[in-house]
C-alpha cells in the first residue's frame, strides 16, 4: 500500500464515511491510487476530468454514467459534483492537479462523505 492508498483508507474508507475511494492524477489523465478492490476504468477517468474541464453544464443537467451506472446530479461547481442513484452516491472533488472520486452506501448521510471527501 503506497501512501496515497493509506490516505484514502485512513481519512475515508477506514472512517466509513465512505465506502471506496480514487485518485486521479490530471496530467496523466489516470488512476494513481484506489482503495483496496476499486478499479476505476480509463475512460472513467477521462470522463471524469472531462465533466469539470468541457461539460459541467451538461452534467447538471443530464447526470453521469459511472461505472456502468447512472447518476443523477445533485449539486455541481466548477471544483466539486455530487451525485445518486437509488444504489448510493458519488462526490468527484478537484484539485489543481487531481480529482478525488468516492462513493457511499445508500443509508449514509451523503453531507458526511462530502465534507470527507472535500477536507481530503
């Protein structure tokens, strides 16, 4: 485990105020850390960093597909989107150099793991 994993484990996953967590890395336009077991395909990634650089309007308005699955959108900025389904959720916070994407569990209250996610 490198020290971005402990990061993600230690300040989200381990808190359960998150239920998986990962790191994209801007520039490379990929994945640099992940909590255990989370796979966050490529052109996830790039969706992701394309939603805040070219499509946050549309997002709003029409939600995201992640994983296979659909979002609705909830709240959105020009640095954060939150985001559910009737499954859970999904909180994606950027940074200058990294987006921070994580989910949570129906049932969790979605303000916590977006107060994590964003003091992360």
């Amino acid at each position: 485990m490198n020290q971005l994993q402990a990061l993600l484990h230690d300040s989200l996953t381990r808190t359960k105020h998150v239920e998986n967590a990962a790191v994209i890395d801007i520039k490379e336009r990929k994945v640099c850390a992940s909590t255990f077991g989370f796979n966050v395909p490529p052109e996830n990634a790039l969706n992701l960093i394309y939603a805040f650089y070219k499509d946050l309007l549309h997002v709003r308005r029409e939600g995201l597909y992640f994983k296979q699955k659909y979002y609705k959108c909830v709240r959105a900025d020009e640095n954060s989107i939150y985001l559910k389904n009737p499954d859970g959720g999904l909180v994606v916070v950027k940074t200058k150099t990294f987006i921070l994407v994580a989910t949570y569990r129906v049932g969790m209250y979605p303000s916590v793991c977006v107060e994590a996610v964003e003091k992360l």
